[in-house]
C-alpha cells in the first residue's frame, strides 16, 4: 500500500483551509470559439458552481449571494464574454474590485486560438459568430480580439487552444487553479444485490460473493453491512483481508492513472446476493479507506432497505 506524501498532506489542509477563508473566483473569457464551454464544464467537474455569460454588472452581486451560503458555495466560475455586449468595457474594473476584497481569490482565465483553428471551429459546429451584423468571419474574430484587449492584458493566464485535446485542457485549466489532484475525480461506491441487477452507470464491478455470507447467521441476518458485528463478521475471514489489501492496492494504483487520462467521475460497484450484507460491509471499509487519501467519496446502497 503506498503511503501518502507529507508534502501532499499539507497541500490539503492548505487547500481546505484556504476554502474556508475565501471564495475561489474564476472568471472565464476570451475568444468566441477558444473553449470556454468546455473550460466552464472542466470546473463544474471539480466542484465549482458555474455560470456561463453573466453581465459584469451582475458578478459583484452574485459573489456577495455565493459569500452568504457559509461556505457550500465556495468556488465559482463565472463566463464572460462578447456576448455582454457595451458591459464588457465595466469588466477590468469591477475584477480590480473583486481582487482588492480579501474575501475573495480571483483568478482570470484569458482563452484564444489561432485564426485558422478558429474558423475550422466555427465551420465544424456550424455556430455563428456572437458578433452579429455584416463581415466574414475573419473580419468578426479580430474585432472581438481588438475589443477583449484590455481583458486579455489584465488576466493572470492566457492558454491558447489551437492544439489542445479536451485532455489537454483540462490539464492545465486544473494545473493553473489547482494543485492537488485528487479533488479532480468524484468517486462514487455502489452496493447492490445481483438479484436485482447491476448498476447501469457502473465503471468497475467486483463480486464480493466469494465471502461467507452473515445471512445463515441468525443474531445477524436482519442487521446490515453498516452494522459493526457484520463488518467484524465479514473481516474475520482471511480472504476478504487478503481480498481488501489487493483492493485498496488497486486502486491506489489505478485512480491516478484514471485522472492522467482525464477521467472525472469513477463509480465502483459491489455487489452480493441481496446487497445487504457483505457488499454494504466491503463498500463502508473501501469507502473509509479512499477517505483516508483524502480522495472525495460517495457511498450509496442501493438495495440495502430492499
């Protein structure tokens, strides 16, 4: 089992501090075609509360509503963009607003792209250009740059897109908010019962049938895996100590792997006969031990009450 650095232990409680402390803004803007919705949908993925094209005038006043809900709204992305309109030109001011409030931490993410790469967009998604009225498309991506400059000069990250993946992305999107990776996938544990068929949105699959089952026990047939004798009950039997090492093992090496690759969300499901003994017991202890990485995990069980 490999343990998990100091240095990332501080990092976290650093992160979690800071979380507490301020509101995490990161205002997304840039060229029309450059990915910012993807940019919006990678920070939504991490947990951030999203809006996509709010007038400037508005974003003072939506912070200040994030602020008063004590923390469950803690991070923000805001888009910003052409489509405001003549309350573009309020943008620069009420950002040097923003970063003068200590109770927030701004960040401003600038996106462009090559003219050619741009274009190609357009022409693939068969979008029109925000820019209405008269002109080629050539002739609206250069006012739109003309017109975002003043934006652009005061970002504190300009990524230019022409010959990123999603992947690529969304790498660095992450790597310039954010340095601790694990907040970059939500886990999510299942228990079920075989007899009621498998969950559809299942990633990995283990039977946890091979335990002795605590059913034919009669002080412990109407308790549940959630229940301290089933865990002990589970956990007396060698396999499924050998089962849980070789487990946590796995994953410890798979889930950082998963999100080198990109992936967001991770579902494992455990299933048994009826998903109320043994699946719920494994699901609980695989739970407590992806929390102790400091990994964000769900828990559900599904037929637990069935």
């Amino acid at each position: 089992m490999l343990p998990i650095p100091a240095t990332f232990k501080e990092a976290k409680f650093s992160y979690n501090k800071s979380m507490k402390e301020k509101i995490n803004v990161v205002i997304v803007t840039g060229l029309s075609g450059a990915g910012k919705t993807k940019t919006i949908g990678i920070l939504e993925d991490i947990g951030y509360f999203c809006v996509d094209n709010l007038p400037p005038t508005l974003i003072s006043d939506f912070v200040e509503l994030c602020k008063k809900t004590e923390g469950k709204i803690n991070k923000i992305g805001i888009v910003v963009d052409i489509r405001s309109g003549e309350f573009l030109s309020l943008l620069p001011g009420i950002i040097s607003k923003l970063r003068k409030d200590e109770r927030f931490s701004v960040k401003v993410v600038f996106l462009e792209a090559s003219e050619e790469i741009l274009i190609r967009r357009f022409s693939e998604t068969r979008r029109k250009h925000p820019i209405q009225g008269m002109g080629t498309i050539q002739e609206k991506i250069e006012e739109e740059r003309k017109e975002l400059y003043s934006i652009r000069a005061n970002a504190d990250y300009i990524i230019d897109t022409s010959n990123y993946t999603l992947k690529d992305l969304k790498e660095k999107i992450v790597s310039v908010i954010s340095h601790v990776t694990p907040e970059l996938m939500s886990i999510s544990i299942i228990t079920f019962g075989y007899k009621y068929g498998i969950p559809l949105q299942s990633d990995i699959v283990i039977d946890v049938r091979f335990i002795p089952n605590p059913f034919y026990v009669d002080k412990l047939s109407k308790k549940d895996g959630r229940d301290k004798a089933i865990k002990d009950f589970v956990l007396s039997f060698s396999e499924t100590k050998e089962f849980l090492k070789k487990m946590e093992d796995l994953l410890v090496f798979l889930i950082p792997n998963y999100i080198k690759e990109g992936k967001s969300y991770l579902t494992i499901a455990l299933g048994c006969t009826g998903g109320k003994h043994r699946s719920v017991a494994i699901g609980e202890l695989l739970g407590d031990f992806l929390k102790s990485k400091y990994y964000p995990v769900t828990v559900t069980h599904r037929d637990v009450e069935k």
